[in-house]
C-alpha cells in the first residue's frame, strides 16, 4: 500500500471528479447526481482514456468531494472557473493532443489554480499550473527580479505537459503522475520505496 499525503488526495479525488462531471456531462443533470456520479465507471472516462487502475467512486473522501462540488456554489463556481479558462483551454488542448497525452488534463489547472495566471499557494507554488521554483529548471521556465515566467500561461502549459508525460513514462499510473506533479517526481519515489 502507498501511502500518499492526504492533501495530494483530496487533489487527485477532486480532479476525477471534476472529470466524472464534464466529460460525463453530469454537471448538466440536477437530479439524482450523487447516484449517477456513484455508478459511473471512473476507470474509463473518455476516448484518449485517462485511464485510472481503481475505482474511486465508493472512496469516502471521493464522497466528501462529491458533496463539496455538487453544492450550488460549487456549480457555479465550477461554471465561472471554466468560462474564464476558455481563454487557455484551446491551446491545453492543442498542446496535449501534440504529446499525445488524455485531453482530461486540461481540468487539472481547475484543481491547481482555478485558471488563474496568478494565483500563488501557501507553499510558493505559482501560476496556472502552480510550478514551485525548484521544479521549473527542467522546462527553461525563467524566474529573476524582472520577470517570473510561471505566470505565462503558454510556457507553463507547454513545461506542465511535458512533467506530466515525463511522470506517466517513469510510474506508468495516472494516480501516481498526478500524484507526483504535485509533490515531485523524487518524493514520490521515495513514498513508493517505503
């Protein structure tokens, strides 16, 4: 059994159950969505398959998740956060269909950063796809005095693809590349060794 952060969890439940609503299209089904999201096979969501090896949908934190986004707020604040990512989105898309990587991706920044350029964590992670500065060497992201590249939404974009090819070509599971996007290749390699 691998243990993971509960923190790296919540993320990775909300960001399948994000998944479940859109490409399920149940955000569009008032009724009933608890029940239906409860008997969708999360496994297999979509075509380019973001292929997940358990299913989550009995998980009690997937539950308390579920009920935190089918809230009205939620709804509407899902709505807004996914009105003004269209402006990034086409190009996600665009550079996950290039890498030949799921499409469902382009909901992660919802999770991450609301598709806020400039949201900024606790922690100093930056950016739609909230890149920490440690990590950004790799993908030629530039951070001095003048300017933090973290914010550009196409660099970040094109640098948050290629950790998360890099991270499913060494683990080979979404949940443990999501995983380690989140905390890091090396931490979760560690966590995998215990």
């Amino acid at each position: 059994q691998i243990f993971v952060h509960k923190n790296i969890l919540k993320k990775i439940f909300s960001f399948a159950l994000i998944l479940v609503i859109f490409c399920g299209n149940l955000a569009s089904q008032e009724s009933d969505i608890q029940n239906q999201v409860a008997e969708k096979d999360v496994s297999q969501v979509t075509e380019k398959k973001l292929i997940l090896k358990k299913d989550y949908s009995k998980n009690t934190l997937v539950q308390k998740q579920i009920e935190q986004y089918t809230s009205n707020f939620a709804k509407d604040w899902l709505n807004s956060v996914m009105s003004e990512s269209l402006k990034y989105r086409a190009y996600v898309q665009k550079v996950l269909a290039e890498n030949d990587l799921p499409q469902e991706l382009q909901y992660l920044p919802v999770i991450e950063s609301s598709y806020k350029i400039s949201a900024l964590s606790k922690s100093g992670a930056y950016g739609m796809w909230q890149f920490m500065k440690n990590s950004i060497s790799p993908f030629n992201i530039r951070v001095n005095s003048w300017m933090d590249e973290r914010k550009d939404p196409w660099l970040s974009t094109n640098a948050a693809v290629k950790k998360l090819k890099e991270n499913y070509a060494y683990l080979g599971s979404w949940e443990l590349a999501l995983a380690a996007y989140n905390c890091g290749l090396g931490a979760m390699n560690r966590t995998i060794k215990k």
